[in-house]
C-alpha cells in the first residue's frame, strides 16, 4: 500500500504545476553564489510555470542564528525574489525527521556509532598502515566510516547509549541496499530547456551515511528528502557539489516510499583564487556589496539574469 502511495504522489507531481525550493541555512549571509541558486530558481519557476518556495535549513542549532535569517529576508528581497509567506523551518520539525528515522530503525537499518572523528581518523589510518594501500574515500574525498561499530551487540549499544555516551546513527549501506534490490536508483535530470534524461545513482561509495546525532535527530541527508517530499516539491535546483549526494537521497527516498523530485545541477561561482565561494572562507556577502553601493540590477547583469 505505501509503494501505491508513493507511486500515487508521484504521478500527481507530475500532472501538478512545478514546486521549486531554495533552501538556504541561516550560518552566515548570503554571498553571490547564493544569488545565483535562488535567481536560477526564480527564473525556471517562472519558465515553467511552477511556485518557488523558501526553506529555512536550520537543523545546526549551534551555528544558525536568527541575525543571519533576518539577513536571508533582506538580501532576498533586496534581490527582488518573494516566496509565500509560510517558510518551512527545520528546526521546527524535528518530529518530522524523527518519525523517517524511527522507520529505517525499524527495518533494521540504522545503527549508533560511538567513534569520534578523532577515532575515526585513526582506524582508518591503522587501516593504511596494515594493508599499506590507501583507505576507500566517499565522492567528497572523505575516508569511508571503517565499521568499528557495525557489529556491537544490541545489549552494548543500548547500555552505552543509555549512559549517555555521544554517538551518531548511521545508515547500514548494504542492508539498506538489499532493502531496495531489484528497484532502480535512479532520478530524472532536466536543464533548462525542459528537456530531462534519467540518471542512475550509486550511492554504495558513500559507506555508512550519518543519519542524525545525539543532540539533532537529523543530517541534512535525512532532513532534505522529508522536506521536499512534504512540500511537494517536484524540482531540486542546486549546486554541482551536491550532484554526487543525490544517490543517498534517491535512496533513502525508496526507502521510506517518498517520492523523487527531478534535479538540476548549476555550475558554482569561484573568487579570484579559483575557490568556490563559502560562508566558511568568509567570501564577500550580497550585505557588504549593496553596503559599497551594488544594486540588485548590476548583481542580476552580473550573474547573466538580466
């Protein structure tokens, strides 16, 4: 019956107007690459006739701050871009993110990690010296979760966890992938002509998943697919550094029966260094170029959205 559901949704994504989300966290202010996303957005929701909405991702409850989403509003609309008035935040939600996980608990797919990252970099290199061959990395360069706490006993996990040892939840990528065997993975890409051609996902390179930690019942993984499907939302407009991550959302998709948006994948904007542009290197925010004088014209002219 939910395989009937999910297919039932996804036929009326299909026959229903475009729902399109820029999904900003509110960490830092925003900077041109940023502008880009959410103009791109603007401009394919307009060009097919879909709603644009705004999400805030807010699931960091250490880094996310309430100045820097009151700057989102600003800059937005500074930009000239409206949503509707609802704005989905996600730290609202947790019991949304909890509920999906509470189902792949169920089926036996998740599991508590009690590693550290500390502890984590040091089996994985413990791992290179006894094999003297380097260590499998995810597709973002990251060495791959080595099990440590794959096979600890149920009775062990729950009197850790009960003793409030700090640990995450991770995805079992094979018994996750059994799970789906004979389904295909795959997604349906478009440009912005409209034409789409399927896209088969991997996402086994990616190895143990987290899924949500201790103190946040959530990823951004887990979050991101619950979002959109209880928005509706039927296109994902977003950065090339995610195209690689959309097989463990494709997957986790499939298996919490939710249905799978079409995607694009825009070119990222570089500084001068040729890095991409990132609140985390501090690169120039849309606040300090209108405070030097920009206007939202020359931004849009400058980004190619005139």
């Amino acid at each position: 019956m939910a395989r009937l559901a999910a297919n039932h949704r996804q036929k009326r994504m299909a026959s229903s107007p475009p729902v399109f989300r820029f999904a900003p966290s509110p960490n830092g202010r925003l900077h041109l690459g940023h502008a880009y996303s959410a103009l791109l957005n603007q401009r394919l929701a307009g060009r097919f006739g879909g709603e644009l909405l705004l999400r805030i991702e807010d699931i960091d409850l250490t880094r996310c701050r309430y100045e820097f989403e009151q700057g989102i509003f600003d800059d937005l609309a500074w930009l000239g871009i409206s949503f509707p008035p609802e704005v989905r935040r996600q730290s609202r939600h947790f019991d949304d993110y909890r509920r999906a996980l509470d189902r792949l608990d169920a089926m036996g797919l998740v599991y508590p990690c009690f590693c550290s990252r500390q502890q984590v970099k040091e089996a994985v290199g413990r791992c290179e010296a006894e094999s003297g061959m380097p260590w499998p990395r995810d597709p973002d360069g990251a060495p791959l979760y080595p099990g440590t706490c794959r096979d600890l006993s149920e009775a062990e996990a729950r009197r850790r966890r009960a003793a409030g040892e700090p640990h995450v939840l991770r995805l079992a990528m094979d018994r996750a992938l059994a799970r789906v065997a004979g389904a295909a993975l795959v997604y349906r890409l478009f440009d912005e002509t409209g034409a789409q051609r399927d896209v088969t996902v991997d996402p086994a390179g990616w190895g143990d998943v987290v899924l949500a930690r201790k103190d946040v019942p959530t990823s951004y993984h887990l979050s991101v697919v619950v979002d959109d499907a209880l928005q509706g939302v039927s296109h994902v407009v977003r950065g090339r550094d995610l195209e690689a991550a959309t097989g463990i959302h494709v997957l986790l998709q499939r298996l919490l029966d939710l249905p799978t948006p079409r995607y694009h994948f825009h070119r990222l904007l570089n500084d001068e260094t040729g890095q991409k542009l990132a609140k985390s290197r501090l690169s120039r925010s849309l606040a300090d170029l209108r405070a030097d004088g920009a206007t939202p014209e020359a931004i849009r002219r400058q980004l190619g959205f005139t």
